[in-house]
C-alpha cells in the first residue's frame, strides 16, 4: 500500500510543477533568454545521464582502452555525427559494447 501512495505522490507533486508554470504563463509567452536558456536543458539533462556511464563504469573515472563503454560510446557518437541519424547510433553503440564485453 506504501508503495501505491508514493507513486500516486510523486505523480501529484510531478503534475503541479507542470500545472504551475502552465497557470503562471498563461496565454503568454517566454521571454527571449529563458527560451534560449531552455533550449540546453535536453542535452544537459542528457550528459548527465550519459556521461557518468562511459567515464565511471566501475564508480572510478576510467579514460583506459579497457572502458569498453566509452569506445563504444565513442563509436556511437561518430556514427552520429556522421549520419545525424536517432536509431543507427544506438544500435552501433549497443552492438560495439556488446562486442567489446
């Protein structure tokens, strides 16, 4: 029963942060720097989800040829840049690491 109630809490505490700023903006609009400020919010949110993961797989910074996380993030990300394509990347990327370990 606990474990109902926290969700059902966080879902409450989730949909009022998003109620909130709808109600305060209203009709209107963002002003010119937030909207530029907000435009780095998804690759930040991203990098720090990402980056630990290909650094610190062992929970120590890990720059070695061993980090087969990294060198297949790293495959990934080329791929990426080269293609600017969503899926070929991560499969690439899962492929090498699976490879790799």
């Amino acid at each position: 029963m606990s474990t109902w109630l926290t969700v059902l809490g966080m879902v409450a505490v989730t949909y009022g942060v998003r109620l909130s700023v709808i109600a305060l903006l209203g009709e209107g609009t963002l002003p010119p720097a937030l909207r530029c400020a907000l435009r780095y919010v998804p690759p930040a949110a991203l990098s720090a989800i990402i980056f630990p993961a290909l650094f610190m797989p062992a929970g120590s910074f890990d720059l070695s040829a061993g980090n087969s996380r990294l060198l297949a993030g790293l495959l990934a990300t080329a791929i990426a840049w080269r293609t600017r394509s969503t899926l070929l990347p991560i499969a690439v990327g899962m492929i090498a690491l699976w490879a790799l370990s």
